[in-house]
C-alpha cells in the first residue's frame, strides 16, 4: 500500500518490531540470546507514553503486538528497546534484571518505506508498521530485492467475463480515508476550541480594562463635582466676607486674629516637625538591625558621631542611588549567596524608602514600590531583585525607577536641612 498520510504522528503507529537482533561480545564470535524484551516509548521531555508487554525473541527479530490506539498528535519521540539480563550471567538467580539494549530518536517525517520483499541489511533495525506500510530510520540499510527473483503466479486468462464490484483493498482504503479524516476533524476541533479560549480570555480583559475605566470615569466625575461644591461654597463665603468687610471694617481685630492665629500655627508646625523627627529615628533604629545599614552591602548611611546643637536627624541620614552596572554585573555573574544577600538589602530598602514617603513625611513619589520581601517590584512588573532573574533588561529599568524615587526624597530631606538653617539664621 502507498503512503498517504501529509505528515505521520505518534497515532498512526500500529506496531513495532525489531529485525536483525545481533547481541555479541566485543571482539568475540559468541552471541548472547537475551530471554524477553520489551519497548518504551516516551516523548522528547522524557515522559512515559507507552510500555508494551514482554515479549520473548529469538537470535533473528523480535515482533510486539499492536498497540493501543493512540490519540498523541507527537511526530518526533525515543524508543527504548529495553532486554532482560540472562540468569547465568547474575550473580544471583532470585531476581530479574533489565537493561537499556537500544534506544531510538524517531523523526516520523524523515523515516523511510520498506516493502514486504526489501531486505534490511542493518542489525537491529526497528520497523515501525503504520496505517499506510512499513518505515524504517533513515539511517537504516536496506537492499531492493531483485525483480527477478520476484516470481509471481500466471493464470490462464479465463473466458468468462467477470462483473467488476468492489473489492476489499477498496474499502480497506476508503476506512483509512474516513479514519484520517476524522483525525484531522478532531485536530481542527481542538485547535478552534484553543482560538476560541484565547479570544474569549482576550475579549475578558478588554472588558474589564473597560469596567475599570468606567468605574475611574465615575470617580473622577464625582471628585470634580465635589470640588465645584467646594469652590462655590468657597466663592459664596468671600462675598460674604467681602460685604462684611466693607460694612464694618476694623483693622485692629483683624491685627489681633493675626497675632494669636500666627504662634499657634508656628506651635503645632514644631510638634508636627518633632513627631516626624521622633517616627524617622524610630524608623533609623530598627532598620539599623538589618543588612540596610551594613558599610559594605547597605544602601543608607547614618552618622551617629554629629552629635552637636547644629547638626539635625536630617543632616546625619544619607540615601545612596543604586549602582546600576555593578547590579547588573552581580545579577548576571554574582554568586547565589551574594545574590540572595543584595536582593534582601534591596527589599528593606524598598520598605525604608516606602514608610519614609507615605507614613512619616508625606513624601510624593514618582514610581509605585511594592514590598515584597527579596522580591520586591516597581511599577507592578518591573523586578527589583537580583536571584531568578531572566530579563536584565527589566532589572535596568527597575533600577532607574527606583533611583528616580530616591532622588525625589534625597531632595526633601536636602530641603528640610536647608529650611533648618534658615530657621536658625532667622533666630
């Protein structure tokens, strides 16, 4: 029978046998029958996919039954011929033991077609029969048997006329059609339910990236409402102030409400700046524990020698930027441990830099940092860690995102420190 098949896969092999089994000792004329074999066949991860049962061969092949219909669309997979090691060979006879004999990489695309008369002259070869004839390895040796030894049966022509019907090669034919039609049906099936996963997951994302942008729409729409409330009630209240004023003007109270509202304000911005003082020395004071601090390893320095009347919380706390070529350099050719180390200091960092902007002095910052131990992130999706790490390239970016961060609160305690001493001058 030709071949038909556009292309074979695993399925459409019915079954296996090897031919021309030589199993001799190396430099040695003597062979070795092996009592039972059997095959296994796996895919290219190493995954079991079929284990055929025992079969016991001769010196010249070994033939195992037909396997079980397979559904794997695989066309490449290795077959192990795996033999039993003879008993007079063990040193013990109790057990049985069993031993890799040959293992085949099988290119279903790149094996070749064998007829029943072709003579194989490789030792062995496995001969895998699928639904539309034999095929051999294509690095298997074969001899195209001689037409003339083809001796093939003469009849005498009969005379009588012999109604043509439909033979049983025909048949046979159109149920290997119909059954690799069907194959294809189900592969195109399966290909249109996976299109069809990914345009409904898609089409749930689109959705609700759009729920969430109504639902931002709704809140921007109600903050703006509010705030024209707010500038109403605001622009009644001045015209209510400014009428009042011009009915009754009367500089001297206005003088008075300056001088006690003036000290109180200036009072409660002192507590404010002592509670923010206090919250970052507490702040300094546990994170000194950890690897932050360290001379070598940290990020931040704090000098714990200035400890005269001029010298503030602000003045000792330094925030070093990230060195981004020496990240990089660690990331990709840095020890584990090393790695693992750099990763936890960039987690506390992370949290030291996070508490300092958003619970301590309110601190605006450019990039969103999210804490999450020796894999903390930037942005959502950019990783701000060096152990497991893939893309460089994320890690770049993580680092000028997270630099960014640090500049804008080096440059907030730089004006705290710079305020302070104007407030001195002043006094």
């Amino acid at each position: 029978m030709g071949s038909y098949l556009l292309k074979r896969r695993l399925r459409h092999v019915r079954s296996v046998k090897i031919n021309n089994l030589f199993v001799g000792q190396k430099n040695s004329e003597e062979l070795i029958w092996f009592p039972s074999y059997f095959i296994v066949i796996e895919n290219e991860r190493g995954q079991t996919l079929y284990v055929s049962e025992l079969q016991h061969g001769s010196l010249y092949k070994v033939k195992f039954h037909e396997l079980p219909p397979q559904d794997s669309p695989l066309t490449h997979f290795t077959l192990r011929l795996v033999a039993e090691i003879p008993q007079w060979l063990l040193a013990s006879s109790d057990e049985r033991l069993w031993f890799d004999f040959r293992t085949y990489n099988v290119n279903l695309n790149q094996v070749k077609h064998v007829s029943a008369d072709d003579i194989i002259e490789s030792y062995n070869a496995p001969i895998l029969e699928l639904v539309d004839g034999d095929y051999v390895l294509p690095n298997v040796s074969t001899l195209a048997a001689p037409k003339a030894l083809i001796r093939t049966h003469k009849r005498a022509v009969s005379s009588m006329k012999i109604k043509k019907s439909f033979t049983f090669n025909s048949v046979l034919k159109l149920n290997k059609i119909l059954e690799y039609t069907s194959q294809v049906k189900e592969e195109s099936e399966q290909i249109s339910d996976r299109v069809e996963r990914q345009i409904q997951d898609e089409h749930k994302k689109r959705q609700w990236l759009v729920k969430h942008l109504r639902d931002y729409n709704h809140q921007l729409q109600s903050r703006i409402q509010k705030k024209r409330l707010d500038l109403q009630k605001l622009g009644n209240f001045v015209e209510q102030f400014g009428e009042s004023e011009e009915n009754d003007y009367k500089p001297h109270l206005l003088n008075e409400y300056y001088g006690n509202t003036y000290p109180n304000l200036i009072q409660s911005r002192s507590r404010l700046e002592s509670l923010r003082t206090k919250k970052l020395a507490q702040l300094i004071g546990i994170f000194q524990t950890t690897d932050l601090f360290h001379v070598r390893s940290g990020f931040v320095t704090f000098n714990g020698t200035l400890l005269d009347s001029t010298s503030s919380l602000y003045d000792r706390l330094t925030l070093d930027l990230l060195n981004k070529r020496k990240l990089l350099e660690l990331a990709t050719s840095g020890s584990v441990a090393t790695k693992n180390l750099t990763s936890t200091c960039l987690g506390y960092y992370t949290l030291f830099v996070t508490l300092i902007a958003t619970s301590i002095c309110s601190i605006p910052l450019p990039h969103e940092l999210m804490y999450c131990g020796s894999t903390s992130m930037v942005n959502g999706t950019l990783p701000l860690y060096l152990d497991n790490l893939k893309d460089t390239d994320l890690l770049s970016q993580a680092i000028d995102c997270f630099n960014g961060n640090i500049m804008q609160v080096i440059q907030f305690l730089k004006h705290r420190r710079t305020q302070r001493v104007g407030n001195q001058n002043n006094l």
